[in-house]
C-alpha cells in the first residue's frame, strides 16, 4: 500500500516528484529502459526479418534447383528416345526400352522427392512398376539410396539396350 501511495499523484505531484526525480517517468531514473527496450526490439525484429528473407531465398533456391533436376532428367530421357532405332525389326525393343526407361525416371524423379520431403506419408504416384521384378522393387524399398539405385538402374538399362 505504501508504494501505491508513493505514485499516486497528491494534490499534482508525487513522492518522486518531491524527491527529486527529473525525468519525468516517476522511476528515479528509470527512464532509459524505453530506450532499451526499444533497441532490443528493433534487434530482434531486423533478426527476425533477415532470417525469413534467409529462409525465403533458400526455399526458392530450392525449388528452381527441382525444376532444374526435373528440365535436365526430361531433357536426357528425350535425348534417348529421340536417338531410339526407327529401324521395323527393332520396333518391340524399342517400345520395350522406351517404356522401362519412362517407368525408371519416373521412379527416379519419385525417390528424388521423397528424399527431399517432409511429409509423414511421402508416396508419391509414378507411371507404373510392371516389368520391373518384384525383388528389385522390394531393395528399392528397403535401401536408404533410392536415387543411387534407380540411376544404376538407368545405366544398365541403356546399356543392355545399346548391346541389343
């Protein structure tokens, strides 16, 4: 009750007043922590803005490295068929190797994505696993280098299409 007493204003001044304080906050000299409270704010916002700018460029950066990844596997897979034999003979083979190379960029782009994702169910669609042997499947689930395989895959596969 007394310190309540001691800022309540009697009669137009207080007890402070009457002490002697001068800055006019009714402290006794107190009257810098606006001016510390504003600097700590202000810090604490040009932090607060400079790492979302941070974290905005880098997802951005993120997603233009993905459409990139994507551009450059779309391009090389395009390359392939557009070198394909146009040969009758070889015209199974050819739809054989076109459709296996199309099922393992998908699967490629696929476990790139989940590799990179955060979410709780990460199952993503892709074009279709058939011709692919179930025991490669099963690897491809268990192994922790999804990408890795599935690019080894790749090479083998244009490479027992180029000795075909």
């Amino acid at each position: 009750a007394v310190l309540c007493h001691m800022f309540l204003p009697r009669s137009g001044s207080t007890l402070m007043d009457e002490a002697g304080d001068t800055d006019g906050y009714g402290t006794l000299g107190m009257g810098g922590a606006e001016v510390i409270w504003g600097g700590y704010t202000f810090v604490l916002g040009f932090l607060i803005v400079f790492r979302n700018n941070q974290a905005y460029t880098r997802f951005w950066d993120g997603a233009m490295m993905i459409t990139e990844i994507r551009g450059n596997w779309f391009q090389a897979m395009s390359n392939l068929v557009a070198f394909c034999s146009d040969k009758d003979e070889k015209f199974h083979d050819v739809q054989r190797f076109q459709n296996m190379l199309m099922k393992l960029v998908s699967i490629l782009f696929c476990a790139a994505l989940q590799r990179i994702s955060d979410l709780e169910d990460d199952s993503l669609e892709i074009v279709d696993v058939k011709g692919i042997d179930t025991t490669s499947l099963h690897y491809l689930s268990e192994t922790k280098f999804k990408c890795e395989v599935v690019m080894q895959w790749l090479q083998q596969h244009i490479v027992d299409a180029k000795r075909a």
